[in-house]
C-alpha cells in the first residue's frame, strides 16, 4: 500500500496518479471497469497534484480520462474519490512551455469555462468560478504568449485552469469535448489543440440558443458595452475568441481526418454526449457532420461526396 501519490504534469500525468490511486484501493479492478460513474468509492492514498501546464484542471476535478489505442477510445473515470487531496499552482514549473502549448491549454481551460457556463446544471459556484476563469485568460493568456517567462501571469493562467476545473466538474462538459476526445482517441490529436479548433466551430453552430450565455462572458470580461443589444455583446465575445486565437497561431482545420473515418467520429461523439452531458441544445447527426465540416481539409470533404 502506497503512503501517498506525487503527481506532476500535464493533465494526463495528473490523471494517471488517479488511476494509480483507484488500482491501489481497487486492486481487482482492470483500468477498463473503472469506465463510467462511481466505480472506485473507497477514499485513496493523498495524492497531491502539481500542474505544470494551465490546461486541464485535472489538480481539482472528479474525473480521469485515459486514451485506449488498441480500441481508439478515450473514456473516463468519474467518481468523488478521485479529486486530489492537494493541488501545488507552481507559476515556475509552467515558464518554459513552448508558446503553441501554452496557447492551446489555455484554450483548454477556457472551453471548460463556457461548456460549464452552458450547462444546464451551472449553479452560482460553477457560473463565478467559470466567470472568474474567463476574466484571468482573456486578460493575461496574450501576455504570457509575448513573454512566457511572466509568472504574475503565468499564476494567472494556472488559477484559470484551477477555476474552470471547479466549475466543470460539477457541471460537465459538452459538445466540443465529445467530439475532440474522438480525435484525441483516433489520431492522437492533442486535447488542448482539438477543443481550440472545434470551440469556434461548436459555439457558431449553437447560434443565437446560447446568446444569452455569451453575453453574460463578454460583460463580465469587459469585452462589449452595456449598452449593446444582447446580440452584439454575444458576437464581441465570439470576435475576442476569434482573435485570441489568431493572436496563438492556432490553426483552423486538422489535415489528419480521414473520409473513411467521418461516420464513426459522429456516431461516437454522440455516443458520448448523449444523454449524459447536460447541453443546452441536442446536436443531431447531420449537425455534428456540420461541425466537423468546418475543421476538415477541402480535399478530404471532397472524398465523401
């Protein structure tokens, strides 16, 4: 029996101790029949997370995703006895992450905070936290991008993370991470990246539905006026996102979708959406291909015509 676990890392460093502690308490239990909800219940070693990148949120939330290769799955473990009992924000442990990472984790957190905020089961602990995370990436995510050795900043972006992780954990997530753990799952496509292309794509396709929730960001992040309808302060927010990720060079399509591949990341990412992820608006078949439409190379749309 461990004494305790020290987890440090990215996200799925961070979720690999939770895995190691519920084997711990569940020795006979495969990693595979930890899938689902509430698997472990039996409380694990301390485990004290450090983060070393602003992404995930991983320090402070219930769940723990783990990639299969074998059956290109990703799947997650999800149960109370999995939050670490410690979480160390070290700014100093995060300055050397290359400018792309940097900009693609805080994306990250920032799809954890609007998918939270869209929730259906967002309450007022959730709604501030997730506020809270907006403010501190919008404000201080293009200063780290000009000079990553910034730790005010750096510390920032890491509360962020840690804010969005207590938001989303007790909201769920929605339809950008249902579609991007597809990719993660069948080309290796790095999370952090994966939300930061699809987020655009998602938020567009739900149109005016969550302008009321859009607005709500934009003005608490001081990007729009008061004074504009609630339209315009929705499409401020949407135009900030589109810049920001301008501004981190993230780009706006993933050349490794395949034709042949399509159907079943649609079918699969509705499998894992529904009916468990408490979204806003139902996405149907035919708007999950519109989605991935808007991320897929030309020449490949061209395949399955």
């Amino acid at each position: 029996m461990s004494d305790a676990i020290v987890s440090v890392g990215g996200g799925s460093v961070l979720d690999c101790g939770k895995f190691i502690g519920a084997r711990i308490v569940k020795p006979n239990k495969s990693t595979a029949q930890l899938k689902g909800l509430f698997k472990v219940l039996k409380r694990l070693p301390p485990n004290i997370a450090i983060p070393t990148t602003a992404g995930t949120g991983s320090e402070t939330t219930v769940a723990a995703v783990i990639n299969d290769p074998e059956n290109k799955q990703k799947y997650a473990a999800t149960d109370f006895m999995l939050v670490p009992q410690h979480a160390v924000l070290m700014p100093e442990l995060t300055t050397t992450l290359p400018p792309h990472i940097t900009a693609t984790t805080a994306i990250d957190a920032l799809t954890h905070a609007i998918e939270a905020l869209l929730s259906i089961n967002c309450m007022t602990f959730a709604r501030q936290k997730a506020l809270d995370a907006c403010v501190l990436i919008f404000e201080h995510l293009p200063e780290v991008l000009k000079n990553g050795q910034n730790k005010e900043a750096r510390e920032s972006l890491l509360l962020a993370s840690h804010y969005a992780g207590q938001a989303f954990t007790r909201t769920s997530v929605g339809y950008v991470h249902a579609i991007s753990h597809q990719l993660s799952a069948t080309y290796g496509t790095p999370h952090g990246l994966a939300n930061a292309v699809l987020l655009m794509p998602v938020l567009r396709w739900y149109g005016k539905r969550i302008h009321k929730t859009l607005a709500q960001i934009a003005r608490a992040c001081q990007l729009t006026s008061m004074d504009y309808p609630l339209e315009k302060q929705a499409e401020d927010l949407l135009t900030h996102i589109e810049r920001l990720l301008e501004q981190a060079n993230i780009q706006s399509q993933l050349p490794e979708i395949r034709a042949q591949d399509i159907k079943h990341l649609i079918q699969a990412a509705l499998n894992e959406a529904h009916p468990d992820y408490p979204v806003p608006v139902f996405m149907s078949e035919l708007d999950c291909r519109a989605v991935l439409n808007t991320v897929i190379p030309i020449e490949v749309l061209e395949q399955t015509v």
